[in-house]
C-alpha cells in the first residue's frame, strides 16, 4: 500500500509541476499583454475627448431662427437641441475643438463670450484659432442669439434665454470634451448618401461652365465624411461627420423645437451604438428589453394592475426631479463617456431635403423651372419632403438616410489619421476686400473688390422650402420701383455700391444700416482645422455646391502642392459667425435666393478661394497669420421687446400637473397608435429644463415601481404647450407618444413636469401623471 501510495504520488506531483509551469507561462503571456497594452496606451499619437451639452432653449413665445416668420414661435419640443463637441491634442504640442451646434447656425456674439468663458478657465489653451463652432442649420430652433439687426427683427430683437442656453452648452460641452481627454485613435471614411438632398436652384447651378459641371455626377454633392473616435481602452467613443443638406424638412408653420434631419440622425446614431452596445440593464436598452416577461396573453392581468394608478394629481416637485428622470441622465451614467455622434453642415446652400421635388399647392404641377413660382406667386410653390404631408416623418426619414450610412461609414472606417495638428485663424473685412481675379476673356488678371453686405430682391421670394409673400420671385434681377423706394426709406444705397453688386437689384443696403447697431457684418473669420490627413474648412456662411467645390478643391491644391498626398478636406458649414449665403459668380448672375443672400457681391466667392489659399500656404509653411481687424462684441447693444412671463395660474380647484384630459380608462394600445395626455401647465420659459425633461413616458417594473422609458429628446414624444388666448396666464402642456415597435409590452403612464411663476416672481416647480395604461 505504502509503494502504491507513493508510485500514485509521482505521477501527481508531475501534474502539479506541468499546472504550475503552465500558469507561471500564461501568466508571463498576460503580463507581456499587459505591458504592450501599456505602452500601446502611452504612446498613442493624440488624445481624444468628446462632450455633449443640451442647448433647447425657450420652448415657448420665441421666434424660431431660419424662416424669418415672424408668426412662427416656439410652443413646445420635438426632441431636444444639444451642442457635441470634440477635442484633439498632440500631448505637449497642438489641440483643435470643433463643437456641432444643434441650431441654425453658429453667432458670433457667441463665439466671442465662449472665448472669454474659455479664457478664464483655461488660459491661452483653447482661443479663436483652433476653436471652431458650427451650426447644423436647424430652422426649428429659438431665436434672437446673433448680433445683428438683420438676424433678429422676427424675434423682435435679442433673446437672452436663447443666447445664455447656447453659451452656457457650448461652454459645457467642451469642459466635458476636455474632461474625456484620454489616449485614443481617430479613424475616416468616406461614402456617397444617395437620396437625403436635391438641388433646389437647378436653373443657377446650369449656369456653371459645362465642362465644370461635366466633372461631377451629381449636382448636389453626396457625400458623407465621417470620423470616428476610439478610446485606447473604452474603444468607439464617438463619430462626427459632414453632408451637406439643409435643416428644413421641419416647414416654417412647425413650433416644435426639433434638431431636424441632422439632430434626429444624431440621436438615431447615439441610441443605437448605446443600444447594441451595453450589456447593462441601465439606460436606454431597458427600453426594449423584457422587463415585463411574458406579457403577451397577459393583457386582462396588465389592465388590472394598470387600474390601480389613476391619474396623480399635480404636486410640487424639486428642478432636479426633472434631471434625474431624463432616460439619459447623466446622473445615471457609469464611468464610461457617453457615445457621442454629431452630423455635421457642410456646403448645403442650394441643397433641399424635401426630394420629392418643388410643386403648387393649388395645381399639385410642378413649379415654374427658373421663378418657383405657380401663376407668378411664390407662397405657392412648396417643395416636398420623402414623408408628405407628414413633416415629422419627412424629417425621420431623411435623418434615418444620413444615419444608416453613417452606421456602415463607421462599422467599416479602417483609414486611420495620423500626423499633425495644426490650425489657421484670421479675421477679414469682406465689405472691401481686394480680389484678383482672372480677366474677362482671358489673358491676366484683373484686381476687384467685394462690396459693402446688401441683400437682393430674390432674398424675398424666399425658397421651394420656405417661402417668402407678396410679389417678389427668385431670379429677379431688375426689381421695382416700389419695393426700392421702401428699402430706400431705410438706407438708398450709392451708385458704386449699386455697381459693386451688379447684377444684384439691392432691396436691403444692409452693408450700410448702422441704427439702432450693425445690422449686416462685415469682418468675418476664417479658419482652418488640420488632424493628419483630415482638413476643416470653417466657413462662416452657405456655400453652394459648386462654390464648395471650388473653395475644396483650391486649398487641397495648395496643401497637397499637385502630389498624390491623400487629404479629406471637409467644409464645416455656418461656422463661428453667420453671413448668409456664398455662390459661385455664374450662380450669383442668375440671382435666385442664394445669389440675392451672397451679401458681398459677385465676387464673394473668389475672396474666399484667395484668402483660404493663403491660409493653407502659411499652414504648408509653418507662417503666422495676421489675426486681422476684430469683429464688433455689440452685447451691449442689445435690444429685446419679447415679453416676460407675469405669471402662471389654473382654474379654481385644480393645480399645475393635474390632467386635464386624461387617457380613457381601461385602455390598451397597439405599438404604432397615439397616446395623448394633457395636463395644466405653465410658461415652459419660466425653466427650461436643460439637461431634464418637460414629458416623460415611464413603465412599471414589478408592481410598483415607475422605470424612466422616453423623454423629451425622443423623437417619439412630443411635447405641445399652448394657451386658450394670447395673453392668458393659463396654459396647457399636452404629450403626445407614438408608440415606437421597438416598445416593451406592459403598463404604462406620461409623466409632466414644469415651474410656475406666482405673481410676485418666485417659480414653483411641478410634476403630475396620467392614469395607466397598457401597451400590448
């Protein structure tokens, strides 16, 4: 027994010694892992941090930015406005920012106070050189945020909320940018989208030179340059990409805030990463996950259960609640940034969304070809988005285009940037600008000048996807005596400014209005943002196609001086301030609305082209920039006549959250149908819930417990304020919930929360419910 003992001993001791030697290998394995992961991680060649802040701003009383309708203001949220933000460092050496705006366009008021704020918090880190701030061109967000007279007479002058809403998120958004600065890798792709925009001045854009136009497939451009974020150990953090649509698939008789096609494709993009890539039951996932398991053939025990919770009446409520419920709240979040993906503006100035095409209202034919006019009115002609009549779908559909490519973009982006960063920054007074320019007929040059800002009568007549009233037509380039004699009631302009913008009929000397203040600009910035191979043109306007492609085509020329260095040069739309529209010289002398918009005449875009050039040289050879003259800061300035909320009141007997009609009882709902509540309610300006939620859809987990399930940056839910009479202290908060297919069966209910504002000034915040319901 003793020998069999020891001969079974042997053998064991030799597994033991092969176990040991096993483990002592793979652990040397995993430490050699390890190690090379380490280095890998410190010897990335950028940092890379992304931040995302919401901007919503007042959703009530406010002009909306973009149609200039004066009689379109806010009353409510679509889904929620946020500035996404990121940074690029070479540790010890250059950093670029580049913040995506989800409002009409970037103000340069609010460039200057960012600055400031940025300032003081981070010295001479982050300045006007190598920060760059761009709009996506939303026509359904709040108003009255630039400094010139022109941009804010519909919103009767300057609205501080919609000012402090965007500097206050931008600010934030790149604090949590700066924040998130870790080691990581930035990838690029690029790719055509095919059916997201068509060109809605066809009969200016034929006015390019043929064998200009013959170089190009398209006469709109398609495609999309997306990059991709990844951190050395979260991995995709992020993507931000440039197409060129415009944010007009919301009509100007909407009132909800909405980021429109590029703010929804934003949230489509960030849901899903967030959703297919969480194993966590935290978050947006549980929103289609089984909470609720088996609740098909359970629907009598669901209505049971659901009958037990009437409708809570209204009751204070702390501003944090608010917060905390958001389905993304930040409060909620692990260590892990949250996925950003921002979808950027690029050179969209004759690019509509509405691709069905320009028709009349009152014939369903097509729009006359060079006027968009039907019968020789305009307000008749309205172009057509891929949802008709449905202006929500218009806007999913085209952001779910943008979107679904940016998903393949990412999933298949295996280019990786690398090289430096660098950046270019200068400052131009474009109402005198000197521009050499290629001699008509050939042979040399010949040196012109852009002219004082003015606005043509084509500017009027508006576009196919918003129109302007009363007599004016695109492609006018006579105009009229009498709508002259108006204009000139403001400011007649001379003879050489009439002959600077020939063949531009001027309506608006705009250039040359100076009471109350500036109402056009005239020092503009231009800028450039290189990572690598990656290339930012910020530009401070809307390029036409062609413009665009010129502009692109002229400093890649420069950059690359005619080798084969691959370069992705992107134009960043709407960028730093706001100057209307840029088209091509042929385009300007058909002078439809984008022509009549290029405010410094018909040489506007050759400035451009001269002056980015010598950018882009100084850039290839390592030159300083004259910062050039600084453009006003006229906060001062300022006039607003928007009305202040007073107060807030509700019928005797009831409070704020109460409903006020509620869901039937005992109601069951397919996924595809309506819920609507609506609920006593009050001035949404009196907070505007940043970072939380004015609606909110919760489902009950268990028997008692109420889960956050959509919000009001859902593009499912939307949030309607309204009042029975202009000036009435009452109001209304109705949520209405299109039940998405991807919605977890079970019991349901619609949560509001607002503040109220007492007589005397003091804003009480509230919440209230509706009964509940089931979704089978």
């Amino acid at each position: 027994m003793a020998g069999a003992s020891m001969g079974l001993q042997v053998p064991s001791l030799n597994v033991c010694a092969r176990k040991r030697c096993r483990l002592f290998w793979v652990s040397l394995v995993v430490l050699l892992l390890a190690s090379s992961t380490r280095v890998a991680f410190s010897d990335s060649k950028y940092l890379v941090g992304l931040g995302s802040y919401d901007i919503t701003g007042p959703a009530a009383d406010v002009n909306m930015m973009g149609y200039a309708m004066m009689e379109q203001t806010t009353s409510g949220v679509h889904f929620r406005l946020r500035a996404r933000s990121f940074i690029v460092a070479e540790p010890g050496k250059n950093r670029v920012v580049f913040v995506n705006l989800d409002a009409c366009m970037a103000s340069q008021i609010v460039t200057i106070k960012v600055l400031e704020r940025l300032k003081a918090r981070y010295g001479e880190l982050y300045t006007e050189k190598n920060v760059a701030i761009s709009g996506i061109h939303t026509h359904a967000g709040p108003a009255g945020y630039l400094q010139y007279v022109v941009y804010i007479v519909t919103s009767l002058g300057f609205v501080r909320q919609s000012f402090d809403a965007l500097v206050d998120g931008i600010e934030q958004s790149i604090i949590q940018a700066h924040e998130n600065l870790r080691p990581g890798s930035i990838y690029v792709n690029n790719g055509e989208v095919i059916d997201a925009g068509i060109n809605r001045s066809p009969s200016a854009y034929l006015n390019n030179p043929t064998e200009e136009r013959s170089k190009y497939k398209y006469d709109v451009d398609k495609e999309m340059t997306l990059i991709k974020f990844v951190d050395d150990e979260w991995g995709p953090i992020g993507s931000f990409n440039w197409f060129a649509t415009h944010g007009t698939s919301m009509s100007n008789t909407n009132s909800l805030i909405s980021g429109d096609n590029k703010g929804a494709a934003a949230r489509f993009m960030e849901d899903w990463f967030e959703q297919n890539n969480s194993a966590s039951s935290e978050g947006i996932p549980r929103r289609v996950s089984s909470i609720i398991p088996d609740v098909h053939n359970r629907e009598h025990e669901l209505l049971e259960l659901a009958a037990s919770f009437g409708s809570a009446p209204g009751k204070p409520a702390t501003k944090i609640l608010s917060v905390a419920q958001r389905v993304r709240s930040a409060l909620r979040k692990a260590d892990k940034p949250s996925f950003v993906s921002a979808f950027c503006q690029s050179n969209c100035g004759d690019v509509s969304p509405n691709v069905l095409g320009a028709f009349c209202k009152d014939t369903g034919l097509p729009c006359d070809f060079n006027h968009s006019t039907c019968g020789g009115k305009n307000e008749l002609c309205v172009a057509r988005g891929p949802g008709y009549p449905d202006e929500f779908e218009s806007t999913r559909v085209i952001g779910e285009r943008q979107f679904r490519r940016a998903v393949e973009l990412f999933n298949n982006a295996t280019e990786e940037l690398t090289g430096q960063i660098d950046y270019r920054h200068t400052y131009l007074d474009f109402s005198q600008l000197e521009v050499m320019v290629p001699k008509q007929g050939g042979g040399g040059t010949e040196a012109v000048k852009t002219c004082p800002a003015a606005m043509g009568f084509a500017f009027a007549a508006g576009t196919i996807d918003g129109s302007g009233a009363f007599d004016f037509k695109q492609g006018d380039d006579k105009g009229n005596a009498f709508w002259k004699m108006v204009g000139g009631m403001l400011k007649a302009p001379n003879e050489e400014q009439i002959a600077c913008q020939q063949p531009k009929p001027i309506l608006l000397d705009t250039g040359e209005m100076t009471l109350p203040y500036q109402w056009a600009p005239s020092v503009l910035p231009i800028q450039i943002l290189r990572v690598g191979q990656l290339v930012i043109l910020s530009v401070p306007g809307e390029f036409t196609t062609m413009a665009g492609r010129r502009l692109r085509d002229a400093v890649k020329q420069v950059l690359t001086n005619d080798k084969n260095e691959k370069l992705h040069v992107v134009i960043a739309g709407l960028t730093n301030t706001y100057s209307q529209y840029i088209t091509t010289f042929e385009e300007y002398e058909i002078q439809r609305y984008e022509g009549a918009s290029t405010l410094y005449g018909p040489h506007t875009l050759s400035a451009y082209i001269q002056e980015f050039q010598k950018l882009a040289g100084a850039l290839v050879r390592d030159q300083t920039v004259e910062p050039g003259p600084q453009p006003p800061d006229m906060l001062s300035k300022q006039i607003s006549m928007l009305t202040p909320v007073l107060m807030d009141t509700t019928p005797l007997g009831t409070n704020f959250g109460d409903c006020s009609t509620d869901v039937p009882m005992n109601a069951t709902y397919k996924r595809g149908s309506m819920v609507s509540v609506v609920f006593w309610s009050a001035c949404p300006r009196n907070d505007l819930m940043t970072e939380g939620t004015f609606a909110l859809v919760e489902i009950l987990q268990g028997t008692d417990t109420w889960v956050p399930a959509y919000d009001d940056d859902d593009f499912c839910l939307r949030f309607i304020w309204s009042r029975p009479a202009k000036l009435s202290s009452r109001s209304h908060a109705t949520i209405e919930w299109r039940i998405p297919q991807s919605a977890t069966p079970g019991v349901y209910r619609i949560r509001h929360f607002g503040a109220a504002k007492a007589l005397l000034g003091s804003v009480r915040h509230f919440t209230g419910s509706s009964s509940a319901f089931v979704v089978a």
